[in-house]
C-alpha cells in the first residue's frame, strides 16, 4: 500500500516512569540509523516490529538519546569568518603541490 508523504510518521514516544523510548517510523534514514545501532549495540536498541514492507519499523531506545539540539545561530562577523577561512583552505588546496615562483 502507498502512503503519501505527510502520512509517513516518526512518532517518539515515551513516559515518565520507564527508561526506554519507541520510535515508530517511515523515516529511511532514521530506519537505517536504528538498525546499524540494534546490530551494534542490541542491550541498548531493539527492534520491536518491522511492517511487511519493511518501510516502517518499531524501535525501543533508551530515553537518554533522546535530544532536541538546535542549530547555532551565527553572527555576521561568525559566517564572514568562516567563509574566509573556507576560501583560504580551497586556496592553499588548489595551489598544493604547484612549483613556487
């Protein structure tokens, strides 16, 4: 069955009490994440259920991953000198192993 985009949920869901967290998700690379941490660390991640399709799956992860992390505002003066230093490395880049003059 063909889901439309807007009904391909991630739903994280958790409470109070326990110390694990479910993720249900349409997400691919969400879903991709989650089985590389299941086989890499299985006391800490499980795979619940997995849809026939395999297009959506249900994981149980401890709470404590669970972060909201917002991107850093920069300054002006922040992107400007980033920007330059960006140039400056592309430079030094481009010109590497040229004969110096």
């Amino acid at each position: 069955m063909n889901m439309a985009r807007y009904e391909q949920e991630t739903i994280i869901n958790f409470n109070e009490e326990e110390k694990t967290a479910g993720i249900y998700t349409h997400n691919k690379v969400l879903r991709q994440k989650l089985a590389a941490l299941a086989r890499d660390r299985p006391e800490d991640c499980r795979l619940v259920k997995a849809s026939r399709s395999g297009r959506a799956v249900d994981y149980t992860i401890p709470k404590s991953w669970i972060k909201i992390v917002p991107n850093r505002v920069l300054s002006d003066a922040e992107k400007m000198q980033r920007r330059n230093a960006i140039k400056k490395a592309n430079f030094a880049l481009d010109n590497a192993g040229r004969p110096q003059d």
